[in-house]
C-alpha cells in the first residue's frame, strides 16, 4: 500500500488528512484512484507533491511503490 | 549556538531568549523577535484559535536550510528559530526568532530574513477558527514582496 498524506486545503477536499491507495502509482494513476475535485486540484501547479519527503520537480515524474509515502500539498499560508 | 525546534506547547519566549543569549559569550548584540496570534476585530468574525499543521518531513529540515542561508548571508554567532505547530489562542506566541552576532546589522538583518522566508516559504498550513467555522489562511501577495527584498 502507498500512503497519501492530505495537508491544508487539500486534507478538506479529499475528506481526510491521510489515505492508502494500492502500489503502484504513478501520477495519472493517483488521479484516477482520487475523487475528481481532487485530482482537478491537484492539476494545479501551485499544489506540490512529495515522494517520500522529497520534493518533486515534475510531478508527471511520480512513481511510488508499495510503502512509499506521497505527500499533497498546497501553498503555504502568508502571515 | 545554533537551536532550532518546532513546538507543540505554548511556550514563554524569555525562557529561551535568556538561555540563549548566555550561550552566546562575547556578543555584540542580540535582536529578537516574538510572533502572536493576533485577536483580530469582532467586525472581522474575532479569531478564537488558529490551528497549524505541518508536514514532519519538510517543515523542520526546510527550518534547518533557512539557518544555513542565515549563518551563510549573514555573519552570526547564534540563531534561535522555534515556531509553534497545533492549536493557538490569540494571545499566544506562535514564532521566535532571536539571531547574536557581533554587529546589530547582521542581527537585525538575520532576524528580519528569517521571518520573511518562515512567514512566506516555510511548510506551514493556517486555519483560523471564526464564528462561523474554520477557514484556511490563504497566501498574500505581501509574503511574496517580503521574500522579493531578499533576492538581489
């Protein structure tokens, strides 16, 4: 299983802050397995995805397998 | 001296100030400053708590990368970042950043780097608790042109 981790806004829009999807996935993938809402989001460059805590530059470059963590997440909130 | 750290209590800033600038032996000079949770104006729905959540696997590592570019851009002998996660009430702190260096410009300069990058590109997502419910804190276009003065 792949562990995706919901934060900020994105946690609201996907109705929880953590879910576990089946490996493997790569980024058309996780859309297909997410609620439309979300995957339209996620579309957005703004939102930033992590594999395992690090920061990918191309998000269309994501492959997780089995017990590797996704992260979603938004912009950060200003002051 | 170098002590960067997330919070999960409240804490009381003088309790790490005090320590910290004894740590420092031999400095010139100490700047300091203390982020709260405003209370915002009843007109504007009052904020009864802000709630922040962070990503453990980003958010202090990207804290320890911001102190390197401190201590790289400025000349330093200590720095102090420690910033609250979890529910605050208004009133409360929710950043301290206390910087020591020999001269106040590199204090001052260090302290005021390190609140705009942790205001604006810090792993920190905020909600405010209002009257009618919870409502995420969505980034300004002021964070953007306090990051903007540190990029010549």
């Amino acid at each position: 299983m792949i562990t995706i981790v919901l934060l900020g806004k994105l946690a609201d829009l996907g109705g929880a802050s953590t879910l576990t999807l089946a490996a493997p996935l790569d980024w058309e993938g996780l859309k297909a397995a997410l609620p439309p809402a979300m995957a339209e989001a996620l579309d957005d460059p703004r939102n930033r995805v992590a594999l395992n805590g690090a920061l990918l530059a191309d998000k269309a470059e994501l492959r997780a397998n089995a017990s590797d963590e996704i992260a979603l997440l938004p912009p950060v909130s200003g002051g | 001296m170098r002590d960067i750290r997330l919070l999960t209590q409240m804490f009381i800033p003088g309790t790490l100030i005090g320590p910290f600038t004894q740590a420092n032996p031999g400095l010139g000079g100490v700047c300091t400053f203390v982020g709260e949770v405003r209370h915002d104006a009843k007109e504007h729905g009052g904020v009864e708590a802000l709630e922040l959540s962070h990503y453990e696997p980003l958010t202090l590592p990207g804290m320890h990368e911001l102190a390197d570019r401190a201590f790289d851009r400025f000349t330093l002998m200590g720095l102090l970042m420690v910033h609250r996660i979890g529910v605050l009430r208004p009133g409360e702190p929710i950043v301290c950043v206390s910087a020591a260096a020999l001269h106040r410009r590199d204090a001052i300069d260090a302290v005021d780097f390190c609140m705009d990058h942790l205001k604006s590109a810090a792993w920190f997502w905020k909600r405010e608790k209002r009257a009618d419910g919870w409502h995420w804190i969505e980034p300004r276009a002021d964070d953007t042109r306090d990051l903007a003065r540190w990029q010549s």
